[in-house]
C-alpha cells in the first residue's frame, strides 16, 4: 500500500529539518503538465480526486490570453535555435515545462497548489463567454474554459476546425515525458507521458509493495501526485492520499486515514 500526501508539514522536527523535507518536497515529482493549474487534467487520472471538480478554469480569464505554456515553449526555442537571447517581447515570468528547450528558471511557487491567484484579464480583452463545446476536445463538453469575444472571433477566422487553447495546451503538456516513458491512464483524456521521475517513484512503490511493505510518497504538487496515483492505479497497487490544502499552520495525517494505512494488510489490488 501506498500513502501518497501532499504538503505535509512535520511537528516537534527542527526547523531545518522542516526546511530539508520542503524544500525536497518542493522539487520531487513536478510532470510537464503540473504547472498553471495542470491539475484541472491530472485530478481526471487519480481514484481520489476524479469525482471532485478541482481548480474549474475562472470565470475571469480567457483561455488565448492566459499564459499557455506550450507556446512559450515553442517560442523560445524557436528563439534559441535563432541564436537570439531576449527579443520577442517574452514575458519575463514565463515558465516552461521542464524538459523542453533550454533551462528555465521555473518559479515554483507560481506552480504551488496553494497559490489560487485571481488574474483580472476580464477587463482587459472586452466580455468573456464560454469556449464552444466543440472546441474543448480534452476536456470535453461543461469544461468551464472562457474566451473573450474577441479572442473567439480571432480564432473562428483563422481556422474553423480551431482548438480551445487550453485542451491543446494540456495534451501537449500531458505528452511530454522521458524518451521511453509509458503512457498511462491513456483511456482517460489520453493519459500522460511518464517522467523519469514519476516512474522512479512508480518503480520504487512497486518494488515495497512487491517485498510486502508499505511506503510514503511525498510531494508539494498534487498533479505530480495525481499522476503517480493513476500511474499506481493501473499497475494494481493500492494507495491512499492524503492532502494538506489551504495553508494550515501544523498539519497531521488525519487520524482515520493514518489508521486505514497502518491497519490495513498490504495487498496488491486484484486485476
Ligand atoms: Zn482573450
Ligand atoms: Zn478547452
């Protein structure tokens, strides 16, 4: 069995100590698909949170002027393979997946789960309405995603088999993983490309689990979490999460669910 928990912060521990778990916790198990609220796609792949409407897209923000990761990505490569360094009017907060073109210095705490910042693009690009059903071919249909008129308008003219930027975004963050990586949950939504890293900690769950033992996986980022858990899901490993959300001082493992794990007899889930 697995426990896998999000954000948890240790009491009666030092505070370097806290800091060492933290700031690991902070870099461990981060997937291309995790930043700017990826979890809107990886809470579809894991057991526990499938069922929960997580981070719905504002109702503020259009999904051409909000910050599309895999654009950028595209642009600064293209930027680079020029030889250029900063021109195209890039803005400077910009993060990249990891893994696609050259490093970046990804602000991870924009990428925090806890950071639910309210961007006002309303004003900013006229009225907003929600992206045609059609368009939204990731998320589908009721998919929350918004659109100035504008920006809709745009898009309609420029091509009209258009995709909702957000849906493309997020499949191509989702496909972004190790050279050999596997593709799992690939019957919801596509799945996602395995990091190397979220399949070093598959592989790792598996072999405890195999050695009839029990492990806890860490980390700040509930999607890289999302993905470990459908990843664990589909390989018959059973697993429990835990989530620290909002931004509780001291925080324990809730008491029912540190019993289950304790109590509960190792087993591999049957096929
Ligand atoms: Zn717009
Ligand atoms: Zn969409």
């Amino acid at each position: 069995m697995v426990l896998v928990s999000a954000q948890i912060k240790f009491c009666g521990v030092s505070d370097s100590l806290i800091d060492c778990a933290q700031a690991l916790m902070r870099m461990s198990l981060i997937h291309n698909v995790a930043p700017y609220g990826g979890d809107e796609l990886t809470s579809k792949f894991a057991l526990s949170r499938r069922d929960k409407n997580i981070r719905p897209w504002p109702k503020n923000k259009c999904v051409v002027c909000a910050p599309n990761l895999s654009k950028k990505a595209d642009d600064r490569e293209r930027d680079t393979a020029r030889g250029g360094g900063g021109g195209g009017g890039a803005k400077k907060k910009a993060a990249a997946p990891v893994g696609i073109g050259p490093p970046v210095n990804l602000n991870l705490d924009d990428d925090n789960d806890d950071s639910d910042k309210e961007e006002d693009d309303a004003d900013k690009g006229g009225p907003l309405e929600d992206v045609p059903d059609c368009a939204c071919t990731l998320m589908g249909p009721n998919s929350g995603h918004r659109i100035h008129t504008a920006c809709l308008q745009k898009l309609q003219a420029a091509d009209p088999n258009w995709e909702c930027p957000r849906c493309e975004d997020l499949r191509r963050r989702a496909a972004i993983g190790a050279d050999d990586g596997v593709t799992y949950c690939a019957a919801i939504r596509g799945g996602f490309k395995a990091s190397t890293k979220i399949q070093a900690a598959v592989d790792a769950c598996k072999a405890v689990v195999a050695k009839n033992e029990k492990i806890i996986v860490f980390s700040f980022f509930k999607a890289g979490l999302d993905c470990v858990e459908g990843a664990l899901d589909e390989e018959g490993v059973e697993c429990l999460r835990f989530d620290v959300c909002g931004n509780q001082p001291v925080c324990r493992v809730h008491p029912i669910i540190l019993h289950e794990f304790i109590s509960r007899r190792q087993r591999v889930k049957s096929p």
